[in-house]
C-alpha cells in the first residue's frame, strides 16, 4: 500500500527541515523516498497541517495519586464535559482533570505520541501504572520520586 502525504508544512530537525512544505511518501507503514510513476493507493490533501514526529511531554500530569484527589475534588468538571463515544473512540468527560481515555484523545488530537507523570510516588506508583495503562494512542511512563521536595522539609 502507498500512501501520499500532499502539501504539509514539515518539521524534522533530524534533517535539517524546517517548515517546508512537502510530499511525503509512506509504504506499508513506514516514510520512503518518493517512488517516482507509481501511484498511490490512498492521497490526503494537507494544506495547511503540520507533519512531524509525534510530540513528546515530557512533565504531564495524566496518572497518580495527585490526578486522582484532582478528580475526586472537581465532580462538576465531569459533569458538565462529557465527550460521546464516536467511532473506535470510548465516551470520556472532564476538561480541568480529564479521564484517562479524554486524556489520550485529546493528547493524540496535538500531535503527542508519548507523555511522562513527573513525580510518581511509591506510596501511588500502582494506582499511576494502572491510570497510565488506560491512556489510549500514547506511550506513557512515570518519574519515581523518593522523598518530598526541599520546600516541604519544614525548616
């Protein structure tokens, strides 16, 4: 199968591109040079879209002990956002403190393709794994984290 991707703004500093606008060839999943006569099986017009690598965060707050007091403590942000199951999609809600698959559409719908929990505490690290299990479309990590902060210590 070939793919052509037309007219997107392309950012890769890996090579030295920096918003140019160009083609980009894919074939049974993975970039090529362009193939010359052959046609593609599939084309997307992207005028006026960015193409890159998937972004990385990496200092996200979508698992753990903090996000789950978060939401505990905003009941009326998942009330009032709710987002309907739509094609391969589950229903989700929130806006402030969103759920863990609201989490992963939203993240995916920017670009991101991988998110890291900065401070995963022990006493929290298996309610943050299983959180961070259910984000869908992204790879996802946490940070352990020993000991509280300096400005905590009480001095």
């Amino acid at each position: 199968m070939l793919t052509k991707l037309t007219g997107g703004k392309v950012y890769d500093p890996a090579h030295g591109i920096n918003g140019e606008i160009r083609d980009i060839w894919i074939r049974d999943g993975r970039i090529v040079a362009n193939p010359g006569d052959n046609q593609p099986t599939e084309e997307y017009d992207l005028l006026g879209k960015i193409v890159m690598a998937g972004a990385i965060d990496m200092h996200t707050h979508i698992g753990g002990g903090k996000v789950t007091i978060a939401r505990n403590l905003l009941p009326e942000d998942h009330r009032g956002d709710s987002v309907e199951r739509e094609g391969l999609m589950r229903a989700g809600c929130g806006h402030a403190v969103p759920s863990t698959l609201t989490t992963g559409y939203r993240y995916a719908e920017m670009g991101y393709t991988a998110g890291f929990e900065p401070a995963v505490l022990p006493i929290n690290a298996r309610q943050a794994h299983h959180e961070m299990a259910d984000v869908p479309l992204m790879d996802v990590g946490g940070f352990a984290r020993s000991q509280a902060p300096a400005w905590e210590w009480g001095f």
